[in-house]
C-alpha cells in the first residue's frame, strides 16, 4: 500500500477515534469516574503497555541529553498539560464547544513550525487551513449557540489546543530518529509523573465494582482506543508527515461527533453539513498536498 495512503488512513482513524471520544468521556464523568481519576487511569495503562513493548520488543535507548529534553517537554506538553486541560475542560463544557475551540491547534502547529523548524508557511497550506477551519466552524456552529459550555472549561480546551500543537511540532524531530514505541513509552512515563499528583486521590474514591458494564466498556475505549491505539498512529503517522499535516486532521473530529450523533439517533444529516465536511476534507487535502520540486 502507498505509504502516503497508509498515513492518511492512520490519521483519518485517529480523527474518528477522537471524535467518538467526546461523547464516550462525557458518559464517564464526572458521575462515574473525575477527570483527573480518569487521567491517572488512561496515563499509567499506557506507561504499563508501552513501557513493556518498549522493553521486551525494541530495545533502544535514548542517545543525547538533548533528546531527553525534548522528550521530557514533549511529555509536559502532550500528556500532562494536554490531558489534565482537555479532560477537566471536557467535564466542564459541552462536546460541541470542545471540538469547536479544539480546531485552533493546527493554527500553532503552522506557526510553531515556522518558528523552531524553520517550515515555510506555503500560501495553498494557509488556504487549506483556513478553508478546512472555517468549514468546521461552520459546521458546528448551529449547535454551539444551545450548548452553554462553561468558560473555564472552554478556556481549558483552548489550552489543551495550544499545548498540543506544541507538542506535536516538538516531537517530530524524535520521531525521525527513534522508534515510536521508544519515543511514546518515555513521553507517557514523563506525563505519569505529572498526573499521579492531582489524579491519585480521584482514581481511587470510585467503587468499581459497582460500575455498569456500559462505562466498563467505555473506559477500555479512552485507554486501549483514545489512548494506546490513538497515540501509537499518531507518532507514527508523525514519522512520515509534517506537523501541519497531523494538525490538521482535528477538523475531521467535529465531522464524526455529528455523524456518531446521526447513527444514534440524535442529529440530522443535512446537504449544509455534507457542503461543510466537503470544506474540511478540501482544506486537508491543500494541507497535504506534496510542494513540486524545484526546478
């Protein structure tokens, strides 16, 4: 299979997991599990399963202090900051405005590229995030008027955005020279470190085994779906494409939160919606397109 077919595929699926993930979380929190609890749970199964892979199958180590940084970074950014904003935020406000304020990210990507990669900024590739931004917001805007989320969550979110464009733009360069699973086990193990602190207490106050089998199944989507199989497509996806790129597949996740929406019943699909998701996947395709060579 084409390589550049195989990464669009992975992407496109991650798109779809996280897209399902804003509901599937809400159905967790905060009567079940809280935010922080959830985290703690999401973040150590990770550690545990990379960590093993990382071990027992790749065996390779991380070269230069330099790497370390950018590695320690990465985990602060991605896992930390990243899940303690996005998940306390989510409880917070709706799924609608949370996707909505998510679609900022590939706009830091494009700028924090241009900053510490040194990327050009190419006219079709602020087109395409432009076009696949405003189809998004479009898309989603008749709903985020009914949907009060709170402030602070939405400004959580807003955080969560920035801090995993960040991220993403940082961990390329590991990316280039390690194995996924040896950059993504010592990511999570930094991110452990930071969330232990604000989730033990919440990870430990559910009974458990009272819980339905319904949020049971729930929880096993946010650790092996959202967490373990989502991240292990993403950096490796992050291997063979550019950082914009990756950021730009968060406009694909308000498209499947409305579609998981219309397959339940709770939405309808409308010839203004299809127009829109047109726009999103138009935007990614300028986003990917590959530069012609010099000549």
């Amino acid at each position: 299979m084409n390589r550049q077919v195989q990464v669009h595929g992975a992407l496109f699926l991650v798109a779809l997991i996280y897209g399902a993930n804003y509901s599937i979380a809400k159905e967790i929190m905060p009567a079940y599990v809280q935010p922080f609890g959830l985290i703690v749970i999401r973040v150590v199964s990770a550690v545990l399963v990379f960590g093993a892979i990382s071990v027992f199958v790749v065996k390779e180590k991380i070269q230069s202090k330099n790497d370390w940084v950018r590695i320690t970074l990465s985990g602060l950014l991605g896992i930390t900051l990243n899940q303690l904003s996005f998940f306390s935020g989510l409880n917070l406000t709706s799924p609608i405005n949370a996707s909505l304020i998510q679609t900022v990210s590939p706009v830091m990507v494009v700028l924090l590229s241009a900053y510490l990669l040194r990327e050009r900024i190419k006219v079709f590739r602020m087109v395409g995030i432009l076009v696949a931004g405003l189809g998004a917001m479009m898309l989603i805007s008749g709903k985020a008027g009914t949907a009060h989320g709170h402030l602070l969550g939405d400004l959580l979110i807003l955080f969560n955005a920035v801090c995993f464009g960040a991220f993403l733009v940082l961990v390329k360069p590991l990316m280039q020279r390690y194995h996924p699973i040896t950059v993504v086990s010592r990511i999570f193990l930094v991110g452990a470190v930071g969330v232990i602190p604000f989730g033990l207490e919440q990870v430990l106050a559910p009974a458990y085994a009272t819980l339905p089998a319904s949020i049971w199944a729930a929880i096993a989507f946010v650790v092996i779906g959202m967490t373990i199989l989502a991240y292990l497509l993403n950096v490796w996806a992050m291997k063979y494409a550019s950082p914009a790129l990756v950021g730009v597949y968060i406009y694909l996740q308000p498209v499947f939160a409305i579609l998981i929406a219309v397959g339940l019943g709770k939405d309808v699909f409308t010839w203004q919606k299809a127009l829109y998701a047109a726009m999103i996947f138009g935007g990614v395709y300028l986003v990917s397109k590959p530069q012609k060579p010099a000549v």
